[in-house]
C-alpha cells in the first residue's frame, strides 16, 4: 500500500500493519478471512453464507437484535477518558497519545467511540488506578489505588455474573 501512495499514520510498518488488519477483522462486510489469515473482498467470494442471525430474525438481515447489538462507550465515559488521560500524562503528550493508542490497540479499536461500555469502564478504573499511584508517588503516603483495585475487582465480578446469564 505504501508503494501505491497510502500514507500511514503510524511509527513504524509494524504498527501500521496491526491498524489496517484490525479495519479489516472489523469490517466484515466488505472483507472476509480466509482460513489460511489471509483476507480478501467478500465481493470475490459470493458462495460465502451469510452469519446465521439469532432470536429467529431471518438469514443475512441487515440489523441485530439488541441482545446481540454491541453497546458503544457513551459521550460522557469518552469524555471522562480524556480528561483522566490530561490528568495522569498532560495534554497532548506523546506519552498520552501513546497510553491511549495502547489502550485500544488492546481493545481492537482504533478510537475510543468503538470501544464497548465495558472497556470504556475498564479503562476508566484503570487510569484512575494510575493517577492515584502517581498522587501517591509524589505525596510519598499509602497509594489510595488499592480500593480502587478493589472496585475494578468488584466491577468484573459483576460483569462476570451478567455474561454468564
């Protein structure tokens, strides 16, 4: 792609190969994986079946039932993200941008409105977990992240549970 003019917005080649397979593994109606990984247009493969749709909806419609719809993180979750972010690495840090591309980068998500409600809580604990360390750190007292931890924990169990009916 990149002999062909396609600028990439990443570091280095590898970061910008984990970026375009992760726009490919998401868009599944415009691409499909083929067993051996590779992937091709779904165009290129009309015998493909189409994903069995669940709660009796009939074959290859175009919505999900909403037991099936992936929940999005909120405004205010995405908000709360970067402003914990500003708080725990500056704004406009590279270290900041850096934290966040990791953060979705292990979500396989490339900005943070693709990121479930669950991740969005999840990172949400976590950086207050590390703005709590850092506070700690600089105050030399007893680190406040351990009840932190303790919600987080809490927060899974619960998560756990409602997956699990």
């Amino acid at each position: 792609m990149k002999d062909g003019g396609f600028l990439f917005e990443a570091k280095n080649d590898a970061n910008a190969q984990r970026g375009l397979h992760i726009a490919m593994a998401k868009n599944t109606t415009t691409f499909h994986r083929l067993p051996n990984g590779n992937y091709g247009l779904r165009e290129w493969y009309p015998a493909i079946k189409e994903k069995k749709a669940t709660n009796g909806d009939a074959a290859g419609g175009e919505e999900e039932s909403p037991a099936t719809e992936a929940q999005y993180c909120t405004a205010a979750q995405r908000q709360e993200i970067n402003s914990l972010l500003d708080e725990a690495f500056g704004k406009e840090t590279p270290e900041r941008q850096e934290r966040l591309h990791m953060a979705l980068t292990k979500r396989n998500a490339d900005r943070l409105d693709s990121v479930t409600i669950a991740d969005a809580d999840t990172m949400i604990a976590n950086l207050k977990i590390k703005i709590s360390k850092l506070k700690a750190a600089a105050d030399g007292g007893t680190p406040l992240h351990e009840e932190l931890q303790q919600e987080q924990a809490a927060a899974s169990a619960e998560r756990t549970v409602a997956k699990a009916k």
